[in-house]
C-alpha cells in the first residue's frame, strides 16, 4: 500500500514538472518545427566542418557521450545495492526493481529536460555569434556583453555560468570516482580502503589532464577543444559498455524472471548500433 502511494506521488511530481515546462514553453511562443527539428538528424550534421571547427556529429556525439558517459551506466545499476532485499523473496526484489526502475528514470528524464533547456538557452543567447566564442572564458565575457546577451547579460550570469562549470566538473569527478570503487570491488574483487581506491583512480583520471595542461596551459582554445574531444571518447566508448550490459541482463540464466522485456532489448540494441554507426562515421572523418 505504502509503496502505490510512493508512486503515486512520484507521478504526480513528474507529471507537474512536464506541465510547468510545457507551459514556460507555450508562454514563450516558440517554433514547433525548431524545437522538434533540432533533436532530428539533418543534413547538416553530417558535413565536414570549417577549419579550425568541429563538426556537427562531433559535438552531438560530444554531448551524447557527457550525459550518459559509460562508466555512469554501471553507477546507475549499483543502485540495485542500496536498499535492503531480501533476495528469497521474489515480491522484495520485484519491488525493489520497480522502485529502481523510477529511480533511474527519474533521474535522467529531469537532466534530459535541464540539459535541453541550457541548449536552448545556448542557442537563442549566442546566435550569430558562434565564431566570437570559441573558450569558456571568451563564453564568460559574453555573458556580461549586452550586444551579445541582450538585456540579461551581467556580471551576476557569469558568476553563475562559472559556478556551474565548478559544479558540472565536481558532479562528473564524483560519479568517476564513486564507478572506480563499484568496478574495483563488483568485478575486480579488489578490497581496498576506499581512500586508496578514491586517490588511484583519481591520479589514473587527472595525470593525462594534467600533462596536457602543463603543455599547453598557455592555448586556452587547445584545452576547450580536449574538453570535447575527451567527450567524444566517451561517446566511442559507450558501445563497448551498453553491448554487454544488454547481452547479460537479456539472459534468462542470469536474470530468472527479471530479463529485459522483449521490446527493451530490440530497442537498446538498436540505439547502440545506431551510435556504433555515428562513431566509426565521426572516426573516418577525423582520421
């Protein structure tokens, strides 16, 4: 009884966020062939750049490869971890596994929506200024330059685009750091004081960023342009972490009863070949 009220209320709240953005949306007047057409593939994303500039697939696969980043996909099935199951009872784990289910859906439904806002918003303040703004300290000053902000640009917008940054940077540290301890202990076996494992993987995370900055500290544009190329990696590497994790939790001789569903599995096949295809497409451009 407790738990259909928990989802009920969880509903309710989605359902709340959806009709207030829908309504900040509708307020706004917006084109409805611009919206929608920006999450479609076009023609355009697929020509090779300017030089000096990443293409369109680069970015999109950079941006894919940010959000979903294939070490977070084994943080979110760590989550089966957190509560208390008791695994005899197949009423316990089938409730925990759909208390699990909202968990994850929850959670990357609101960042879908945020991260689709701050595109927006992106994209309406910096039209037509695309080549004056090539780093994040170019993109700060902009912020505080009327002609390009328009009426909003101040000094208290970067202050919060800076913060921003801080705090994208600590949530990605974070989760990198907390998947190092899951992959360490979950599949390594290895039991390690969890300071030990924080402090390896973080110097096996930073050592190559610090090399870099080191030699090229002095090109700002050079380390943007890392930024989004380490993104790009992650993109690449998504498959390599989607593939298994579909093929196990597909088993029935693994998974018993709690298999994917049918459609689940056609459907995340196809979305990793679909991005397969994308990357070794961005690999031949590049290379």
């Amino acid at each position: 009884m407790a738990s259909k009220k928990i989802e009920a209320i969880v509903t309710t709240l989605i359902l709340t966020i959806l009709a207030i953005f829908t309504y900040l949306v509708v307020l706004s007047s917006p084109s409805i062939q611009g919206i929608f057409g920006g999450y479609l593939p076009t023609p355009t994303l697929f020509e090779t750049p300017l030089p000096g500039h990443e293409s369109q697939l680069t970015l999109a696969l950079g941006i894919v490869g940010a959000t979903v980043m294939p070490h977070n996909l084994y943080l979110h099935s760590s989550l089966s971890q957190t509560r208390k199951i008791n695994h005899k009872d197949k009423k316990d784990v089938r409730k925990a596994v759909r208390f699990m289910t909202w968990d994850s859906n929850l959670q990357l439904s609101l960042a879908f929506i945020v991260n689709s806002l701050l595109l927006i918003l992106g994209a309406s303040l910096f039209f037509g200024h695309a080549s004056e703004i090539s780093a994040f300290s170019q993109m700060y000053n902009a912020l505080q330059d009327s002609t390009i902000a328009g009426a909003i640009a101040s000094s208290t917008l970067s202050t919060l685009f800076a913060l921003a940054l801080l705090a994208s940077g600590q949530n990605s540290t974070i989760t990198g750091t907390l998947t190092g301890q899951i992959v360490m202990e979950g599949f390594l076996h290895l039991k390690l004081p969890q300071w030990i494992i924080r402090i390896g993987t973080r110097i096996f995370a930073l050592l190559p960023v610090i090399i870099v900055a080191v030699l090229f500290g002095h090109q700002e544009k050079t380390l943007d342009q890392l930024l989004v190329y380490s993104q790009v990696f992650l993109s690449i590497a998504l498959p390599f972490s989607i593939f298994p994790l579909i093929y196990l939790t597909s088993k029935k001789s693994l998974m018993g009863e709690f298999t994917n569903a049918k459609w689940n599995t056609i459907l995340g096949y196809a979305v990793s070949i679909i991005l397969t295809i994308l990357n070794i497409k961005l690999l031949f451009d590049i290379f």
